[in-house]
C-alpha cells in the first residue's frame, strides 16, 4: 500500500505560493498546525489564532526536522537566512484548506459529511463505532469542525483507512460550502434545522441556508445524502438531491418506530426498510438520540453493513462525554449534559428526563445558552413550556439570561429559584439533600455547568 505524501509538485501548486530553498524538500507525510506535533517528514503550517502565532515557533519547528513550514509572506523577512524550506502564501489558513484538499484527492477513502444543529458530534461518534464493524474508519477528533479543524481532520486520515467521517459546524455564513469544498464528500447528512448560532445566521432559514452547502458540494461530487424527513425544513430537500430518507412520521426509505421505554429511560427501537426489520435498545438516553442513532444506522445500512453487524456495533457504543451522561449512583440518577446548550438540545433533555421511571422526582441546574442574539429572551422564555410538559418540578438557574426563565416559571407549581453567581448556587447545591431523584444539568459551554457535576459527584460519594 503506497503511503501519502506531499510532494514539491503539490506545494508548488499551492495557490499563491512561492518556495523557498526547494532542493533541500523531501516529500511529507505528516501536516500539522501544532509545533508540538512536528516530527521528522512534517509540513509545519504557522496559523495565527486567538491566543498564539503559529509564526512564533517556526523555529522551534525546524529544529525539531520539519521538511518545510508554511508561512505568510508578511513574515518572510524573519527567515530570509534559514536553512530550511520555506513556503509563503497570502493566508497560511487558506493555504491549510489547499494542502488538505491535495491530502483528499490522494486518499481512497469513502467520505461523509455531517452538519446539523443539534446531534452532529453523537451521530458521528456512533456511526464511527457501526461501521468500524466492517470498516477501517478515522473519524473527526475532539472538536476539529470548523475552517481549520476540517483539513486536520483530513490530514488525520491515511492510506489504511477505508471511510472518513467529518462533521462540519459553523457560526457563521460561508463556513460550511468553505469546509465541503475541501472535503468534497462522497456522502452528506444533516441532522436536523435548529436555532442554533442565531447571532450570525439570523434566523432559520439563515441556518438552513448555510447547512445545505453540504448537500450541495456533495451533488456536485456525485454523491449521496441523508435527508431526515422528520424535519419540515429538510424534508422538501427530497425533490432536489439524490438522497435515502428516513424517519419516524413520515414516508422515508427507512422507516423508524418507538416501541417504548427501559426503567431508566432508554428507548426500544424498531427499524425497517424494504431489505430488513429488526429491532434494538439504544444505548443513549433520550428520543432524540434514538432519532440520532437511527440516522447512524441508515448511512450503516447504506454502506452494506449487516443487521448482525450493526446490532453488534450498538453494543459497543457509549455516550459522548457531557452528552446526557447519566451515571447513576445510590437513590440518584445524575445526567451530564453540560457540553453546550441551545434551545433544541434544551428541550431534548427535559424530554429524555420525563421517559425516565426509576426516580419521579426530576431536577434541573440549567446556565445560559449563548450565541441566540436578539432571540435569548424569547427562547429562554419558551423553555418554560417544555419544563412543565416534561414535568420537570424543581429548576435551579444560573445566568443573566436564565433570569428571563425564572420569571416566566414565577405563579407555576414548579420550585424555581434563580442563583446571582456560581458561589450562591454551589452553596445551594452543597447543603440540598439530593434523595430519590433524577438531576439533569445542562447550559452553554462558556458557563461551565460541569463544575456543577464534579460538586454533585463529590457530594454523592461522599
């Protein structure tokens, strides 16, 4: 199996591009953003970002043995006397997307793209471990979704491997069709149009106008998507992509039913398609996530794997760390879902709470959701309708916008009591005797709610 390399005819071909001490090139296999990571046979890119210039350890790049560094050509002046093979280019960030399309087309890999507002990050993690059945698989790590992160992604999978999944996530108009360029993918699936990154996309439709990017570079690379016909704004899609539907009310490919619930909240699923019927428990809490793993067995399907095969992979998959982690621990079943918050994913979680019949008593710690721009107030407002259907019956908030919900729950027959700072309620929460119950703590990622969890595991083993 011939391994990947980057040759000087690839830099060469770099837009923009002018080289510096060619002869001394031999070709890489290894690209990188991190001078940590430069190895023997690397490309260094210096990428300017928040915190650090990547322009600051070129040095340090080449004395570890990079086979070249790729910097802006603002900054050639510093490295005039090097050495080294050096690469200018207007913009190092564009220059990252280029090398990583190169890195593509040099791949033999069967590529998927996943976009959405919610359900994104879980679907890629379990259809990783489905297809991983038949499969050599790379998948997106951490949190590498965006302009940057989806070339290292890219550059993240070799000749060994067979399928890449990438999910692609933006905030704010471009990032999406800018991404699916790169990664021409070969198969597409969005997840769902929600509010979500409303103070740069504006509205929904401003969503869904950035999520189809995807389907479109995929129909321009002659391939496949995935449309969830659940949603009523992806469902008209049907009529302009090659696609496979599915769904759980509506006519689709793949049709999918909920056949009811586990003690601790769990769903029983049901699955069929012209081929094949079966059904299975999924492993993650909520309808929405049974929603996700359907999606996940529709592409596994579609990919030739059996119902052996994927009932087995169900087997093996866990939950995403701060994804509705629920750990249960003596009279108290504790749910982590403190990654990030938006109004959908929200309203997800009181749901997966009320199918929970272990404990009746349901609690929830909720913080701020961010990036909703001239909608907070309204949609932290309408959280209160879902808290009272989910019968959610005590609310404990953090957060100048979670202000908005506690005034709106003020005259319901819910406890609700709104903490000024984090001291206030993690004083609460030390001294509330936690018996009985089911507790789900949930909000944006800026307000750190975990540390709500690690209070509450410590009070809890204690």
């Amino acid at each position: 199996m011939k391994k990947i390399n980057i040759t000087l005819k690839d830099l060469f071909n770099l837009p923009t591009a002018s080289i510096y001490n060619p002869d001394g090139y031999k070709s890489a296999a290894h690209v990188t953003i991190d001078s940590r990571d430069v190895k023997p046979n690397s490309i260094f890119v210096a990428i300017k970002g928040e915190k650090f210039d990547g322009h600051d350890f070129v040095d340090e790049a080449l004395v570890k043995g990079a086979n070249a560094v790729i910097i802006n050509e603002s900054e050639l002046k510093k490295y005039e006397n090097c050495d080294g093979t050096i690469i200018t280019v207007e913009n190092t960030i564009h220059a990252l997307g280029d090398l990583a399309n190169t890195w593509r087309k040099k791949l033999s890999v069967k590529v998927i793209g996943i976009t959405g507002s919610n359900g994104k990050t879980t679907i890629k993690e379990i259809l990783s471990v489905l297809i991983s059945e038949k499969f050599k698989v790379q998948a997106t790590v951490r949190n590498n979704n965006n302009h940057i992160g989806v070339p290292l992604t890219i550059f993240s999978c070799n000749e060994k491997h067979q399928i890449l999944i990438a999910e692609t996530g933006t905030n704010h108009f471009g990032e999406i069709s800018y991404s699916s360029k790169i990664l021409q993918p070969d198969f597409a699936l969005i997840t769902n149009i929600g509010a979500s990154h409303l103070e740069y996309l504006k509205n929904l439709q401003g969503v869904k106008k950035e999520k189809i990017a995807l389907f479109d570079e995929t129909e321009k690379n002659k391939g496949l998507v995935f449309i969830n016909v659940d949603d009523a704004r992806l469902k008209p899609l049907t009529n302009k992509y090659k696609n496979v539907s599915f769904g759980f009310n509506n006519n689709a490919d793949v049709k999918a039913s909920i056949k009811g619930y586990t003690n601790d909240g769990k769903t029983i699923l049901h699955i069929q398609n012209k081929k094949t019927s079966f059904e299975c428990v999924s492993p993650l809490l909520g309808e929405h996530n049974a929603k996700n793993l359907t999606a996940a067995i529709v592409i596994a399907l579609k990919l030739g794997l059996t119902k052996r095969e994927i009932l087995n992979g169900i087997t093996k998959i866990t939950p995403v760390k701060q994804r509705l982690n629920a750990k249960i621990f003596e009279n108290v079943l504790l749910i982590d879902d403190t990654y990030n918050a938006n109004p959908q994913s929200m309203r997800a979680a009181f749901e997966a709470v009320k199918m929970i019949s272990l404990y009746p008593p349901k609690i929830a710690i909720l913080g701020d959701m961010f990036e909703l721009g001239t909608e907070s107030q309204k949609e932290h407002e309408l959280l209160a309708v879902s808290i009272k259907k989910n019968k959610i019956g005590e609310v404990y908030l953090l957060g100048k916008e979670m202000k908005f919900l506690a005034e709106k729950l003020q005259g319901e027959k819910i406890i609700c009591k709104h903490f000024a700072t984090r001291e206030k309620l993690g004083n609460f929460i030390e001294k509330y005797a936690l018996q009985n119950s089911v507790v789900l703590v949930k909000g944006s990622r800026g307000m750190k709610m975990e540390e709500f969890v690690y209070q509450i595991e410590r009070k809890l083993q204690n």
